[in-house]
C-alpha cells in the first residue's frame, strides 16, 4: 500500500499534525507512506520519523516521484470532524482521527520539533543580545497576531478576530516591558512606530521555533508560536479570541485568557461559505479589551511566570 498524506493550512495545522502522523507511521511499517506539506514541510525536519518521507509542494518532480504511484492520497481536514467543531477534541486529536481513523487519542500528546545545535546556538546569542539590551532577568516571546492578521494604513485589523488589536497590543507590551525582555514574533509589516518596547526579530518559521526554546515564557493568540512553546514544554499565557481552547491550543498546559461576557459563535470555517463571515461579525470585539482589562491579563502573565519560571 502506498499512502500519501497532504497536509494544507498554516503552520500551525501542520504543526498539530505532527503526532498523528508519527502515530500512523509506527503503526503501519510495512506500508509505503509520504507525506506533502503545503508550505512548512521545514518544520519536519530532523524529525527521524518524518523527515525523509516528507515533501513540499513545490518539490520537482512530485508528481512523478511521489503521487503518481500513490495507491490512496488523503488530506485529512479537522475541521470537518464533527467532535472538533463541537468543542469535543483538540486540533491534534481531530487530526488523529483523520489520520488514523480512531478516537483512541492515547499517545497523542506535544507535537515533536526537532532543533539542531547550531540553530539553537544561533537562538541563544540572540536571546544574549537581547537580554544586554533590554536588561531584564527574563525574556518573553509574544505573537499578538495570527495569520488572518492585515494591516490597513496602518492601523491591524484581523477579520476573524484571533489577535490583538492594535492599541490592545501596545498597552499589554508597554506593561509588560517593565519587568521583562520581549521578542516580537510578528513580521515587519506588523511593527509599529509607537513599539518602542520590544526586540523586532524577522526570520524563519524555525529560527523562530529555537527562539522560543531559549526564551523563559511565550505569550500568544491562536497561531502557530504556541504549538511551538508546547513542543518544548515552554509555560506561557494563550489569549483565545473568537477560537475555543479546547480546539485550538493546550487548556491543560498553559495559561488561557478569554474575554469576559463577549458573544462568541463557532465560525465553521471550511464548511460553510458565508456562514463564516456572519460569524466573524459576532466576534468582532473578542480581542479589543479595555485597559482595565489588560492590567488584569498582566496580572495574570506575571503571576504565571513567577509561578512556572520564578521572581
């Protein structure tokens, strides 16, 4: 049997993907497995598992080389199984149960990212430069925005409302940078003129990923750092916008903030078409909070690190 896995979406979705298809991959050795990754087929490397069976979409001669001679090609959507979009599984294990065709989530735990030693050199000087910088005992990661995130003359809007307004994200960092060092994990288009709180890093999804190895804490929204912070057992705060915990971050490790008396819907996203946009429109202020509220969220930042990580 020959058997090809596409695995499209962010990063993240592909990061979730990770246990399941260690799973399957164990559980069948005599079949002939592939793996295509639209994207983030980087993410995989080193991975002694996953590695060498997996692709790009762009890699030459896929067609030939891989699909061609595929006897079964899947691409496994979570979003469509139905204990997902009913809060009832998480993204790994909805990905399990495509993948695997089971609703056994024993064994489905952190996804596994693999570093090599010299990109996690690389983060450590980084981390040092920062810290001789910003002169603080601790460093944070924080990824305010997600991948719908865009930015309109200058102000960030994201439509679907999984990160950080604009003038939410420079009240929580300017109180956040009294007491730590802060790395932006958000590309150039995202800095603004008033940050003049953080460390601005831009590379790749995997100088990334050893960034937040280094780091003492990560703080995030629904995106693809958190899965990160989890595949390294790093402590941090998820702030949920209009996503719930349960489908698309880690309840039972981290540190999850939601907004109070908001009126937040599933958005189906994947299943229905404008049923998605309605629902985006009940979400809309998930993640614009008063600054009332965001002395209460670092509150809650400081105490979690003093708890986890230490005064």
């Amino acid at each position: 049997m020959r058997k090809v896995f596409m695995i499209d979406g962010g990063a993240g979705r592909a990061i979730a993907a990770i246990p399941a298809l260690e799973k399957y991959v164990k559980d069948h050795p005599k079949e002939e497995v592939r793996i295509v990754i639209f994207g983030w087929d980087n993410l995989l490397w080193g991975n002694q598992l996953l590695q060498d069976i997996t692709f790009g979409e762009n890699t030459k001669g896929l067609y030939d080389l891989v699909l061609k001679s595929a006897d079964v090609i899947i691409t496994p959507e979570p979003y469509r199984v139905p204990g997902y979009f009913r809060q009832e599984l998480s993204l790994a294990q909805a990905f399990n149960k495509e993948i695997n065709n089971t609703d056994d989530h024993t064994g489905i735990g952190p996804p596994n990212l693999c570093l090599s030693k010299a990109e996690e050199k690389t983060a450590a000087n980084l981390i040092a430069d920062v810290k001789n910088q910003f002169k603080k005992s601790k460093t944070i990661v924080l990824q305010p925005y997600g991948r719908s995130a865009r930015v309109d003359r200058g102000d960030i809007i994201d439509d679907s409302s999984r990160g950080l307004d604009s003038r939410s994200y420079l009240q929580l960092v300017k109180k956040l940078s009294t007491k730590y060092n802060i790395i932006l994990f958000a590309e150039k288009d995202f800095h603004q003129p008033e940050d003049t709180f953080t460390f601005k890093l831009e590379s790749d999804l995997r100088t990334w990923a050893a960034v937040i190895e280094g780091c003492d804490y990560f703080v995030g929204c629904d995106s693809a750092g958190q899965h990160m912070a989890r595949a390294f057992n790093k402590p941090g705060t998820v702030i949920v916008g209009s996503t719930f915990p349960i489908n698309v971050t880690y309840p039972d490790w981290f540190n999850v903030i939601e907004k109070a008396d908001v009126l937040k819907t599933y958005s189906p996203i994947r299943l229905c078409g404008l049923d998605c946009h309605l629902a985006d429109r009940y979400n809309d202020n998930c993640m614009s909070f008063t600054e009332k509220e965001i002395d209460s969220i670092v509150s809650a930042i400081m105490a979690d690190i003093d708890k986890k990580v230490g005064k």
